[in-house]
C-alpha cells in the first residue's frame, strides 16, 4: 500500500529505469553535489522525492531547489485556478510555507511527487476562490473562461498516461467530460458548473458522481 | 430521479465523497469536512490519494509559469526571518539573522565601488557555491553598468582549466556570459538580453571548463559553484 514515488504520473513513469534504480541504491538522503544536478539535468521524480524528504528535514538548500524545480508548475496551477496574478502569487507562497511545515506528510502519501506537489497546490487555489466567492457573484466570470484543455486528437497523440484519462473522457457524453475538466483544472463548484451548463445543481452533483465512476471504470480496464 | 439527486454530499459513500474532493466541486464547509477527515481518518486519506492519483494526468494541461522572484523573497521574509522575542541570545533565529546580516554586510561592502550613481536599477547580488566544492564567488550585478562583479572567495582552478560563468533562467539551456578572469575580482559586461533576464531573478553558476571556455557552448564539465540573484 505505501508504495514510493516514480510510481506513476505520465510524464515522470518513462524516466531512465536505469537512473532510478542507481539512485535506490543510494541512501536517500545523499544528493552527492547539489550544484552538479542543480540546474541543467531535468530531475528525476526520485531527485524531487529526495529534495521534499531533505525539505522535511528543514533542508534549506534542499527547500530553494525544490522551489526552483516546481514553483513554476505550481503558479500555473495557482493562475488557472485563480485567475489572477497577485492572488496567485500569494498562494504559491502560502503553498510553499505548506510544503516546508508539512513536507514529513509526503512520506505517508501514496503519491508521486510532483502530484504531491500538485494536489497541495491545487487544494490551496480552490479553497481560496470557495473562501473569495459568493456564490452566483461569480457566474459571468466562469462564463467568460475558454478551455484551453487539449482536445481528443491533441491527447491521443499525447498518449501515456494523460492520453489514457482524455479516452476516457471521450467516452462520457461531451458536456460531462467538459464539466469534469473545468472542475478539474479550473476548480469551478457545482453551483457554477450547474449555471454554467444550465442545469439544476443536483443535476449536476449526479452527472459529475456518474461521470466519475465511469471515468473510474475505463481508467481500471 | 435518483436518490442521489436528493442526498447531502455523504450519501454516494466515502469513495464518492472522496472523489468530489479531489475534482474540486464542493462548497467550503464540505471542502472543510474533507480536509479534517483526510487529518483523522487514514482510510478516508486513502481514498483521497486513489483519487489524486487517477485524476492528475489530467494536471499536464497547466502550464509552466515562472513566477517572479518576489515571490520566493517574500516567501524568505516569512519562513526565515523571524523576529527575535524571548531568549535572544540562544534564538537561532537571531543568530541565523546575524549571519544573514553579516553577508549582507559584507555584499554592500563588495558593491560599495559600484554605488556611485545612486538612483538606478536596485542591484542584486548572488553567493556562488555548491556541496562537494570549494569554490565560492560573491557577484553583484550593476544593471546600470550592465556588468557583473565577482569577488574570488575561494577554490582554485586546476591547470589547463577555466571557470566559466553561465545564467540559467528556468528550465531553460544555460548562457554563457563567458570565461572568468583569473584574479580576486573581475568585471564581466553582459548583453542586454542576458540583462533582461537577470532582473527577473536568473541563476548563476560556474562550471570548469577546458581553458577558453566550453567548446561547446554549452557547461561541459562539473558545476562548481552556483546562487540565485537576490536584491540587495
């Protein structure tokens, strides 16, 4: 059940098997030159596992090069969800105050690392717009968002993992694939995806749990 | 007309529940019980990293941004320096600030030569270093004179080679802004484009390289030192 990182995660799976398995031989917790893997080798999903075990450690070093690997993936998380700049940047930093007081959590996660990182990011921007938003205040302003997200041609070409969600998004009806997106990636409510598709909100609440468990289904086949 | 239509948040089960947290659908009170029995119940967490696990390929469609270095300053200012109260002398707080303090010190004594004009672009300055190497440089940047400053703390160069200075902006392939001259100091003139992206908070590195430089424009051998630009 506590299986460790490099476990899954389109983009971090394919990585070099051989590199991975040189560093599970290694203590964990030796990064043997910080400036030598520093900058301009991309990193490994164990390199980042090992700079979050090193920031539990309240590893400053170790904490700086995390932030200078992940925290531009993370303001693009906080952007999307946000939809605006000074807010992101005030929860990318609320996200790394989280990431240095509750990295020994990643430890017990069942996660890859950069998914790690990426649900902590992801959970901080949406709560803040639930904190922000009055409901129904908000409902022109979801209107107004176009959705960037790949489309079917675009993903299948992607392939891996990340093609094998957007199939199985392909397979719901086109308007719950859509909601299931916007929920995920822009972190709209049920209350806005119900005004959003123009359907009443526990409609909305069934499509999205129906549309979950069949999403549930195609990705276990 | 199911039942689900009529149901609170609980009724499609934990798994279900589970599932609407990670999306990101429920209201704040429901996000709020979520959150608490994700603290409480490993089971319940369970369901929730299943789920996290599931769905985040989905999060390959956010883009990269590079956020601006303030951010990362601010973040500084708010988990490292903490105000000194209580027990000053034995706060590591405070001796960590005094040593922060004393770098500072001596980074305004290095930039002192490159005050003079005193309204311009704020200066940054970097301390170059790296685990498992003795090299250390200290380097200011001067917009206005649109060069870079180093001071040679310590580590030697091995004969036959040069230490070469490079800015790496985010995921991006290094720059060369060319090989360091031998010396305690050195001055380095940088191109407007590298110019541009020092102000937004690049990283310095050194690597050893072949006398001359790399001849392959790009770093050939080990870093040896390396830093972010910090304002001063």
């Amino acid at each position: 059940m506590l299986k460790k990182v490099g476990s899954f995660s389109s983009t971090e799976a394919n990585g070099a098997p051989g590199a991975q398995e040189r560093f599970r031989g290694r203590n964990t917790l030796q990064l043997p030159n910080l400036g030598n893997c520093l900058i301009w080798q991309p990193m490994t999903p164990q390199d980042i596992s090992n700079l979050i075990v090193r920031t539990s450690m309240k590893d400053r070093a170790a904490f700086d090069l995390l932030y200078r690997q992940t925290s531009a993936k993370l303001f693009g998380v906080c952007l999307r969800v946000l939809k605006d700049r000074g807010e992101a940047e005030e929860a990318l930093q609320e996200v790394f105050v989280k990431i240095w007081t509750k990295a020994d959590r990643f430890a017990v996660s069942e996660l890859s690392p950069i998914s790690w990182l990426v649900a902590i990011a992801r959970n901080h921007a949406i709560d803040r717009i639930r904190a922000r938003r009055e409901p129904a205040a908000y409902i022109d302003a979801a209107l107004d968002v176009a959705d960037p997200a790949p489309g079917p041609e675009a993903a299948a070409v992607a392939g891996g993992e990340s093609g094998r969600i957007y199939r199985c998004l392909d397979e719901l009806e086109k308007d719950r694939a859509a909601a299931v997106r916007g929920a995920y990636l822009e972190g709209e409510s049920y209350a806005e995806l119900a005004a959003r598709h123009d359907v009443p909100l526990n409609t909305m609440r069934t499509w999205l749990r129906r549309s979950l468990l069949k999403l549930r289904e195609c990705l276990e086949r | 007309m199911t039942r689900a239509e009529d149901d609170g948040p609980e009724s499609g089960g934990d798994d279900l529940f589970a599932a609407e947290y990670v999306l990101g659908v429920l209201a704040a009170d429901e996000r709020e019980i979520a959150s608490r029995r994700i603290d409480a119940d490993a089971a319940f967490a369970h369901l929730v990293d299943a789920w996290e696990a599931r769905l985040s390929p989905m999060a390959d469609a956010y883009p990269e941004t590079e956020p601006p270095i303030r951010v990362k300053e601010a973040l500084d200012r708010r988990l490292f320096v903490a105000e000194p109260r209580a027990g000053l002398w034995s706060s590591l707080a405070f001796w960590r600030g005094l040593a922060a303090a004393s770098v500072a010190a001596l980074a305004i004594y290095i930039a002192v030569p490159y005050l003079n004009p005193p309204a311009e672009p704020p200066r940054l300055i970097a301390s170059l270093a790296a685990d498992g190497s003795d090299v250390r440089y200290l380097a200011v940047y001067d917009a206005a004179r649109r060069e870079v400053g180093l001071s040679h703390v310590s580590g030697e160069r091995a004969a036959g080679k040069d230490f070469e200075l490079w800015m790496i902006e985010g995921k991006n392939a290094p720059v060369s802004m060319g090989v360091i001259p031998a010396g305690q100091t050195a001055r380095m003139t940088i191109s407007p484009a590298v110019q541009q992206k020092l102000a937004q908070g690049a990283v310095l590195a050194v690597s050893l390289e072949p006398t001359g430089g790399s001849p392959t424009g790009q770093p050939t051998g080990p870093v040896v030192a390396a830093g972010d630009l910090k304002s001063i």
